[in-house]
C-alpha cells in the first residue's frame, strides 16, 4: 500500500506544478460571430467563424441549414474568456483521474464485481468527457457536471476517514473546488456548441 501512497503524492505534486504553468501561460482570444438566417423560417442564427460551411438543424424549425456568412451582416467580435483551465482539465486533469482510477484499480486485491462496473464506468465517463470536451460538443459539457459532481462526492469521501472534523473539512473542499468549476465552465458555455455534436 506504501506504493500507492507515493504515487498518489507524485500525481498530486505533478497536478500542482501542472495547474501553476497553466495559469501564467494564454492569453485572451478573440471570438468573431457571423450572422445567417434560417432559408426556411427566416430565424437569425449567430455561429462562430470556424463553424462556416457547417450543416446544422435550425433551432426554430429544424430545418437543415448550410452556416454561411449573410452578405452584409455585421461581424460581432468578441473578447473570449480564457481558457487555460480548460485546456489543463481536459488535457491534464481528467486523463491524470483516469490513470489515478485505473491505478487504484490494479492495487486492489481482489475487487467484486460492483467495483469493477463502477470503476469501468467512471473510466468511461471520464474518457468520454474528454473528448466532448476536446470537440467542443455541447453533450461532453453537460457530461462535464456529472464528472465534477463525482469528484465532489470522491473529495467528502477518502477511504479511512471517520473523523466528523476531517470530513466537514473535506465537504469544504469539495464544495469549493465544485462551485469554482461550476462558475468557469457556466461562464464558457458559448464554447460547446450543438454544431459539433453527432
């Protein structure tokens, strides 16, 4: 068990280190939008330039629209957010909690059945977070809440800990770490789009 330990204190020096280098490096972007309307119902639709030339159902008929830039509409330049936090959790952090599980998963001696489907599950969750979010899908963001709901309940409850002190301390933590996550990826809903899913 003194393996695990060790390892678990390297990952979390590494996420450490990791979350310091993400947070001096970026910079603001600019996010342009370009306006069209809907051929069919005349809705307006506003879409970021890279998603030009994309095909899309129309929010108020769902009829398939082709994005492209309206003959003189104005273009609507926006400072982005940044998003650094977001490049280290997809990139970083959710791959490290895969590896964490996995990890712990190997060191068991002899695990049930139970623990084996929770465990491939978290993993696929994870897994699958990952690449909405690497996409920019509108459904890896909203599987983003279920992975920070279980990294909440994975804080308040560690293995071994019985003191009522302990646990309010790591219910503390979890609601912040939970609530500061909540409050940045709400902020970048504008970044996952419906454009990009199946």
């Amino acid at each position: 068990m003194r393996l695990m330990d060790l390892l678990r204190s390297v990952l979390a020096v590494a996420f450490f280190i990791g979350a310091i280098i993400v947070a001096m490096r970026g910079r603001k972007k600019q996010l342009v939008f370009l306006k069209t309307d809907c051929g069919h119902c005349g809705q307006p639709i506003e879409f970021p330039d890279y998603s030009e030339k994309e095909s899309i159902s129309c929010p108020a008929c769902q009829s398939p629209v082709v994005l492209l830039r309206k003959p003189g509409a104005p273009v609507v330049v926006e400072h982005q957010l940044p998003t650094r936090w977001l490049w280290f959790w997809v990139y970083v952090r959710l791959p490290l909690s895969v590896l964490v599980t996995l990890i712990e998963f190997a060191g068991m001696a002899s695990p049930s059945g139970s623990v084996v489907l929770v465990t491939l599950a978290v993993v696929g969750v994870y897994c699958f977070t990952v690449w909405g979010l690497h996409e920019r899908t509108r459904w890896g963001w909203e599987l983003n809440w279920l992975v920070l709901i279980l990294d909440g309940i994975s804080m308040m409850f560690r293995e071994g800990i019985r003191d009522g002190a302990i646990m309010f301390g790591h219910f503390m933590v979890a609601a912040v770490w939970v609530s500061c996550n909540y409050v940045y990826f709400r902020k970048r809903r504008h970044l996952f789009s419906a454009i990009n899913d199946f």
